[in-house]
C-alpha cells in the first residue's frame, strides 16, 4: 500500500473506532512498524487532522460534541470521585491541566469515559505511588471534557458543584 493511501486509511480506522486504538493494532492491521505509524500520525496531526494521543492510544476529536473546560480544586482522595461524577453523565474527560509558576501551562492526556477507565486510572496511580499533576498547584487543576449534549454538560457541572469540586477563583 503506497504511503498515502495508508495514512488515508489509518484516519479512517481512528474516525470509525469506538474506542482509542492503539499504534501497535494499527502497524498490525497495514503491515508496518510502529514507527511508522507513529511518523504517520505525526504528518495526519501537521495537517490539522484532530487525532489525539492518549495513553490507551489514538482517538479522532469530534467536532460535534460539546466540549467545555472546568477548574476543580479537591485533594488527591477525592479524584476518583471527581472522575466519576463525569463519566457517569455521559462524559470524557480529555485531558487534565495545571498552571506552574516557572513551566505555564502544563497538559496531560487521559482519555477517561468510564467507571472502568477510572478505575484503571486510580489503580496505575496507586500502583505507581504517581503524585498527581494538580499536586503542583495545591489541587487546583482544569479538565477538557466532552459530551454528547448540552444537558450532559449542566448535569456533569451541577454534581461537581454539589460536590464542591469545582474551583472558583
């Protein structure tokens, strides 16, 4: 299969997958290193293609949801729970970002839609002893969420609320 062709086919598979799919299935599926799927991705990115890298693998942003961004403040222990509250209305949470005095702004990628992705989520950072990125920022951090739809989103936002998750400055 001539480049092109491929990576024209690697958008699809990423479009069309319900879940993030990884650079080692794809290599598998065109016959290719992951390298090479990875210098793929990198071109189908430079070209403004909204694929995102996440630890599970790579997922294609899509447009049509809702997407918000939100500032909690909560202590480590309450991050399972903060997870959850999202997940459970329907949403994903993209990404976690902290502001560091001296770094600015700094992102991590998660990719979290589930109580099962949560859990995984918790039990690496467990397993690991990983000190959180909002440990930087005595707890303050911000999360990219989507959504099907805007009742999601008020739901998602009234439980944080009630909860007392969410930071206001």
């Amino acid at each position: 299969m001539k480049t092109e062709l491929r990576r024209m086919a690697i958008l699809q598979e990423i479009k069309q997958a319900q879940e993030s799919i990884s650079a080692t299935k794809l290599a598998g599926l065109f016959n290719v290193s992951r390298q090479s799927i990875a210098q793929d991705i990198a071109i189908l990115k430079a070209r403004k293609e909204p694929i995102i890298a996440t630890p599970k693998g790579y997922v294609f942003q899509n447009d049509d949801k809702v997407r918000f961004i939100i500032t909690c403040k909560h202590t480590n222990e309450h991050t399972k729970s903060e997870l959850n509250c999202i997940v459970d209305f329907g949403g994903t949470i993209e990404n976690v970002i902290v502001k560091h005095p001296i770094y600015g702004e700094l992102s991590a990628p998660l990719n979290i839609s589930s109580r099962y992705d949560v859990n995984i989520f918790i039990e690496k950072s467990e397993r690991y002893q990983a000190s959180s990125l909002s440990d930087l920022n005595e707890g303050i951090h911000m999360h990219t969420i989507n959504c099907e739809t805007k009742t999601q989103s008020e739901a998602i936002l009234a439980m944080l609320k009630e909860k007392k998750y969410l930071y206001d400055n």
